[in-house]
C-alpha cells in the first residue's frame, strides 16, 4: 500500500510541475496559440501549482529514504 502511494507522490509531482511550467510560459507568452497565452493570471498560478509538484517529489524522495 505504500508503495502505491510513493508512485502516486512522484507521479503527481511530475504531472503538477510540467503543468505548472507550461501555464507559466503560456502566462508570460512564450507558448502561444491559447486563450491562456499572455494572461497574467497564468503566470502567477503555474509557479504555484510547480512548486505544490517540487512539494510532492521532496515528500515521495523522504519517504524513500526513510525506508532504506
């Protein structure tokens, strides 16, 4: 059981840190061609949802340490 719940701690950090990179560069408007693309809102949201992925990746690293 807790090895389902270290696949999904890394899984959802990987998933969360490239969505937040990609809302960021649609926020600033380095990837155009969507709504989302220059809109500052994006911006500020895409690091917050990058870093709450780098969150997840420290807790799934910890709890594989923690078991060796």
């Amino acid at each position: 059981m807790k090895t389902n719940r270290a696949v999904l701690l890394l899984i959802g950090g990987i998933l969360l840190i490239a969505v937040g990179l990609v809302w960021t560069l649609q926020g600033v408007g380095i990837l155009a061609g969507s709504v989302m693309s220059g809109a500052t809102m994006w911006a500020v949201i895409g690091p917050i949802v990058a870093l709450i992925g780098i969150y997840l990746i420290v807790r799934w690293w910890r709890s594989r340490s923690r078991a060796a």
